[in-house]
C-alpha cells in the first residue's frame, strides 16, 4: 500500500510532463529545462520538439512510445493504481472490523471463563465449610 502511495504521485507528474512535452511538440524552438539527474544532482538541457517519449517500465526497461500512446499508458496505470489502491484501503477496513470482532470475541469468552472458575471457587470452598461443620461419625 505504501508502495502504492508512492507511485500515485509519479505517474501523475509523469504523465503531466508527457501532455505539457505533447502540447510543445507543435512549437518549432527547444525547450531549455532543469532535470534531476540525482537528489542533489540537476542538469540542464533543451528538448527539442519530439512526437515520442521515453517510459521506464522498470525491471531496467525503457521504452519509446508515440506521445497518444503514452498519454493512454499513463492514464491507464495511473487508474490501475487509484483502483488498487482503494481496494486495498477497502481491505484494510474489513480486516480491521474483523480484528476488533474477534478482539470483542476473545474479550468475552475470558470473562466467561473467570467467572466459570469464580463460581467453581465459590462451590469449592461452600464444600469445604459444609464438610467442616459436618462431625465425622466415630
């Protein structure tokens, strides 16, 4: 789920660069941009105008997509995730009532069960007294 929460935000930033590098592709002039190469690592370039982008699919794959086709492949993993993720969350609910039943449950049966021996206590030891108050015959 977390891993879930994560990509969600980098395909979203993903396919937002894909449609603004779509639009742009009409323009004739390069596009100067920053870019990350590490955390502390940026680098400047410009991008010419391009009617294809470069996916990483992971596993160390990268692909090129025509600019449409990786608008739809975006739009349909960035989809695949929200709907995973809600299931997920969806999930962790229904586990979550089952936790509390049970922890209810458990709850119930150990009161039960200190209330069987108090009574099996208390029936002891009437036991004991009646069998103290009775004189042995002799």
């Amino acid at each position: 789920m977390v891993g879930l929460k994560d990509k969600i935000p980098d395909i979203q930033k993903t396919l937002e660069t894909v449609r603004f590098l779509k639009a742009r592709s009409r323009d004739s002039e390069p596009l100067e941009t920053t870019f990350e190469l590490n955390e502390t690592l940026f680098a400047k370039a410009l991008v010419p105008p391009t009617d294809e982008v470069y996916l990483w699919l992971g596993a160390n794959v990268m692909l090129a997509y025509p600019m449409d086709e990786a608008v739809e492949l975006l739009e349909g993993k960035l989809s695949a995730a929200k709907t995973s993720l809600k299931n997920c969350e969806e999930d962790l609910d229904f586990l979550r009532e089952q936790i509390t039943t049970m922890e209810v449950a458990t709850a119930r049966v150990y009161n039960w069960d200190v209330g069987m021996r108090r009574k099996e206590r208390a029936e002891h030891e009437e036991s004991i007294k009646d069998s103290k108050a009775d004189p042995p015959n002799g």
